[in-house]
C-alpha cells in the first residue's frame, strides 16, 4: 500500500518572507538504519505518516486490513518499543502532527468523508471534520495536518469522486475546526492538498496538485492567498510532501508522469522568492515524503513502480540513491526528525507489517 501524505520537521517560529536555500552539507557518508520491532495488531497494515518530538517520544499512524474492509492504526514509540493505541473504527489515518505529548492530532477519511483525532494524553478523541462545500458526489478526505506549539493546527486534502476532486483546507483555532476555500485556477476539475506548512497565523504554506501539468504552492499571510510561481518546464507534477527546518530552508518533493504514466522523482526548493526545480536521478519512482537527514541535507522515500522502498539524499548539491533500511515491497511514506536531534526516521511498509527505523 502507498499513501500520499507528509510530514517534515516540527517547527518553532520561523519568520514570513525569503528563505535561503538548501545549504549544502559535508560529505554524506553511508549510514546504517535500526529497523525497529513492528507492533503485533492481530492482522496487517501500513504505516503512511509519522511525527516525532523526541527521541523517546514518536507517533506513527497508518491503515490496517480487517475483514469489513479497513481500520486504523496509531502507535506510539517510548524510546524502545511500539504500543498501539485504540482508535476510532473504519477511518484511514494518512498524516499526524505533535505538539506535545499530550497535544497529538491525526487526520484521514472515513465512510462519510474528513476525519480529524486528538491524542490528549490518555486517549485519541474523536473530533468533528467539518464538511466543505463541494460539487455533487464528492466525499471530502484529509491528507495532511500541521500544528504549532499553540496547539492551532491546519489540515487539508480534497473532495473526491466521478465528479473530479476539489481541494481546500480547514484551520482549527483552539475550539473549532473552520473550513478554507482555496483559490484553485480557473479551469481546474481536479485539485488537492497533499502537504502543509504552518509556521505562524501569518505564515501558511499548501502544496499539491491542480492536475493542470504544474506544480501547485499557496502561501497564506493571514489574510488572502497567493499563488507562487514554479517552474514552467516540467510537466503533470504532483507535490506530495515539504520540508520546512528551524531555519527557514524550504524545499517540496513529488513526482511528474510520462507519456506513458511512469513516474519520475520531483524536488523544488526555494532560493530567496524562486522556487527551482533539482536534478533528480532518472528511475522510475514516486516520492511521497520528504525530511532532514541530521546534517544539513534532506532525504526523500517513496516507492518504484514495481514497489520497492526508495530512498534519495540531496547534500544541496547532488541528489543520489541511497540504500533503503528494507528491500521488502510497499514502500516508504514518512521521513521524520525531533528538532536538534541527528537521528532521522523512515516509516512505511515492509511485507505486512508497518516499517519504522531510524538512523543516527
């Protein structure tokens, strides 16, 4: 199973404005992964998004297989072992966002469309997805989530059905989650959220898909959005995942489709108010995540098209293929880091079981 979601590095206040590219590291030597004991859940499943705020204190969500369809997965990682935790049944859980230890949300979709989970320390609560206006027939699912230290958070995704798929996002302010709407061009059938990064109330970025053959970034200066420009050159883009550090470095991973519909790695990252596409190696792969390698560079997971784990590195110079902590089928869907550690996170799916290890 590979899920498009995302997460990146929790953030502390990062200032609105330009950001500096991508500083490009030392030499990057092979680095060895501890692949850690999956949780036993009785039946199989995947891990499709992870968030850490410490070493010893990490959360992974994800979807399992149950003989009415699907359920939901959500452990949590102490230091030395998964616990899973009961969730609210029938939900697809695709992205997670800490705060704090007891200040945890997760998003996905259900039957009925979004849903939205708080952990508060003792028990994830099941709270209202309001439900956006959307054309006829289609059901509304999120697919990424962000938080601040506040505990605000944002979330988006799309509607999806015959009808097309729409895009928008919805904030939650402390009390109650209020829908979006979304400037998406004129002419769009299809458009969606697939990653967010939530900085400050004046200081929001989305990113995704217009499935108009270009890659789609919204900021949000806490009163209107703008649409940033990205490279005209690259055709059918997806922006599946960000990655925003303590520092204001900012790049968006994905993937492009051929003629053909074989897809190709995709990395954007912004030097001053210019987003510039990066080399990246010629394979056939969809990249859905994005996140700090520890020193200085990013790694970027995903899936082959014939369904093994992919795992790039850009030192800010070079993107190279790295070798991946599993060869087993299903794919990576989360990089994650606690900020100011050295330790770097994978998480996804190796056979039947949800894949979670570490490096540093």
């Amino acid at each position: 199973m590979f899920t498009i979601r995302k997460r990146h590095v929790l953030l502390s206040a990062v200032a609105a404005g330009a950001v500096s590219a991508l500083t490009a590291s030392t030499a990057f030597a092979a680095v060895e992964w501890t692949v850690t004991e999956s949780p036993d859940i009785g039946t199989g499943y995947s891990f499709d998004a992870m968030d850490v705020l410490t070493d010893e204190d990490a959360w992974a969500v994800g979807t399992a297989a149950t003989n009415s369809g699907t359920g939901t997965v959500a452990a949590h990682w102490d230091g030395s072992a998964w616990t899973h935790t009961k969730t609210p049944e029938g939900w697809d859980l695709l992205d997670v966002s800490a705060a704090a230890n007891a200040d945890v949300w997760a998003v996905g979709r259900g039957a009925d469309g979004s849903v939205a989970a708080h952990w508060d320390g003792r028990a994830w609560q099941d709270m209202e997805s309001p439900k956006p206006e959307l054309p006829d027939g289609q059901v509304p699912g999120l697919y990424t989530v962000d938080m601040i230290a506040s505990g605000e958070a944002w979330a988006g995704g799309c509607g999806d059905g015959d009808s097309g798929s729409t895009a928008f996002a919805q904030q939650w302010d402390g009390d109650k989650w209020t829908v979006m709407e979304l400037p998406v061009p004129d002419g769009a059938d299809n458009s969606c959220v697939f990653s967010i990064d939530f900085v400050a109330e004046d200081n929001v970025r989305v990113y995704g898909t217009t499935w108009d053959k270009k890659a789609w970034i919204l900021h949000w200066n806490g009163h209107e959005w703008t649409t940033e420009k990205t490279p005209d050159d690259t055709e059918s883009v997806t922006l599946t995942d960000s990655y925003l550090n303590r520092t204001g470095e900012l790049c968006a991973s994905g993937y492009t489709l051929n003629e053909n519909l074989k897809p190709s790695p995709y990395l954007l990252c912004r030097d001053g108010e210019t987003w510039t596409e990066v080399k990246t190696p010629d394979m056939d792969a969809f990249i859905g995540a994005i996140g700090s390698d520890g020193d200085g560079g990013v790694y970027l997971a995903g899936r082959s098209f014939d369904d093994k784990p992919v795992l790039l590195h850009y030192d800010g110079d070079a993107v190279t293929e790295e070798t991946a902590p599993t060869s087993e089928g299903g794919g990576l869907t989360a990089v994650a880091s606690a900020p100011g550690s050295t330790r770097t996170w994978v998480a996804g799916t190796a056979g039947d079981k949800g894949l979670a290890a570490y490096t540093g």
